[in-house]
C-alpha cells in the first residue's frame, strides 16, 4: 500500500474536486425552514426573475414604473424576505408546491382563528399556548 507523494513545503493545499452542495448558488424551488428558534414551520420560495408587481417603484421624475433587474428572490409564506435570510439554510429541506401551499393556508388560519403564533413565525412557540396542528 503506498500513499500520494505531498510536498509539505509548498504554501497550497491539494486541489480536490468534488461534486456537491454550493451555498453560494441558489436553486430555484420549495423549501420550509422556521424563522425563528421554536417558531413555525413556513414555506419559503426562491427563484431567479424579475420583482413581483407590488414592488416595482415608480420614478419619482416620470411616475413611470421602473423597470427592475432580474435577480435572486425568495418570498416567506408568499411576503418578499431578503433571500440572505433564508439561503442557504433553507437548502436542505426541499418541498413540493403542494405543502408550501398548506403552509401558507395554515398561517392564514393562524391569522384569521387569532392563533398569534401560527400566524407570525417569527414568535416562538408556547407549548403550553400552541394549538396541536396536525
């Protein structure tokens, strides 16, 4: 059995290539991740495009709408979230567009039933206050 030859005077390591994870590089798609420590779990969404509607600026000198830059974007249970937030954390739990719906379904229900923590994930959840959500 013998080993690779390594110089162990030269200042460089190895170069080793391997195939896997880049977290500099997004992947469009569905993810869930929780906002917080004990929060709720949330739908997050990436992709690379141009800004949805709502936030397209107006030119304060035209009034004319802007034309924005296609970029990287994430949304949180469908509200825009700065994709630093939530990228590369988010990565390694992919979803499906089914159960991001149902994510985004149960935080409206959290908003419209005044379950304070179900609908805000970014509030810890209380055990002893959170509805069993099945």
């Amino acid at each position: 059995m013998s080993r690779a030859d390594l110089i162990y005077a030269t200042a460089t390591a190895p170069q080793v290539h391997a195939d896997g994870f880049d977290p500099d590089t997004p992947v469009a798609g569905y993810y869930r991740m929780r906002l917080r420590s004990g929060g709720v779990f949330v739908a997050i969404r990436v992709w690379f495009g141009a800004p949805p509607n709502h936030e397209h600026a107006d030119d304060p000198t035209t009034g004319r709408v802007l034309d924005r830059s296609h970029r990287w974007q994430a949304t949180a249970n469908g509200e825009i979230i700065p994709l630093d937030h939530v990228w590369p954390q988010c990565a390694d739990e992919p979803i499906d567009e089914a159960e991001a719906r149902r994510l985004v379904k149960l935080q409206r229900w959290g908003e419209a039933e005044g379950h304070d923590v179900v609908a805000d994930p970014t509030r810890r959840a209380d055990p002893n206050e959170t509805p069993i959500l099945f």
